[in-house]
C-alpha cells in the first residue's frame, strides 16, 4: 500500500458542511491504538522516518500508512514486539485495536489492518549498582 500524500480527504457531507480528515489523524490514531496493546514495545518505521523524526515530533505515525476513502480506511502499521510474548496474539490485538480506535473515532469502515512485525525487543538487563565506597574497608586500610 503506498502512502497516501493527499494532505485533507472529505469524510462525509451534512446538512452543516462536511468533515475532514488528514491522513495524520487516521495514522495517529492507528499508532496510539497499537502502542497500548500488550507486547507492542513500539512502532517501527523506516530510516528515512527515523531520520525525519529528528527533526520532528511526530512519532505516532512513524511505521504507520494509511488510505482514507470517503467511508473507508485501510491501514499498514509495522510494529515491535517483546520478546516473549505470542507473536500472533499481538497482531490480533494490534488489529482489533486499530479498527476499534478508527471506527469509533471517525465513523470510517476500517477494511483491512495489515501488520508488520518488524523486530523481536528484549527488556535491557539492569544494571548493578556502583559499589558505593565502604567506610569499613578504608577503615581497615588504615
């Protein structure tokens, strides 16, 4: 699926005027539903989204491409996963998520959440403590 660059796309019209969505919001919406879900560590993008999120703060979308219709969403969403957890129940998680989010926050049909598990994370072991100097080895020493 390619990323969609269109900036605004007309959702619906009413008897008010019609409602419009970036992509961004659909996006952003789609990585803060995926970054809740148990054994998600994070998303993951690509380098050059990595390289531009440098520059800026928008790390929600990073990993996350979406096409937005008139009534229809479809997303690609590439995430981490912990190690240790099931793999295939992440992504099922990861795609209920994503849809609920969607559906419930714009009213959009989502038809399709496709998910990349781009790499395996491990917990960081923690690391031991200094040794604080012990007054009673210097008070040996002496």
């Amino acid at each position: 699926m390619d990323h969609d660059t269109e900036v605004v796309t007309d959702i619906s019209v009413t008897e008010n005027g019609k409602v419009v969505f970036a992509p961004d919001v659909v996006a952003t919406i789609a990585g803060l539903a995926a970054s809740e879900v148990k054994g998600v560590s994070g998303l993951a993008g690509t380098v050059i989204e990595g390289i531009s999120g440098i520059f800026t703060k928008n790390n929600m979308t990073k990993g996350v491409h979406v096409e937005v219709g008139r009534e229809e969403a479809a997303v690609d969403i590439s995430i981490n996963v912990k190690y240790g957890s099931r793999i295939q129940d992440v992504c099922s998680e990861v795609q209920n998520a994503v849809k609920s989010a969607i559906e419930t926050m714009t009213s959009l049909k989502v038809v399709e959440v496709n998910v990349l598990v781009q790499n395996v994370t491990f917990d960081e072991p923690e690391k031991p403590e200094k040794k604080k100097d012990r007054p009673e080895i210097e008070a040996r020493v002496r």
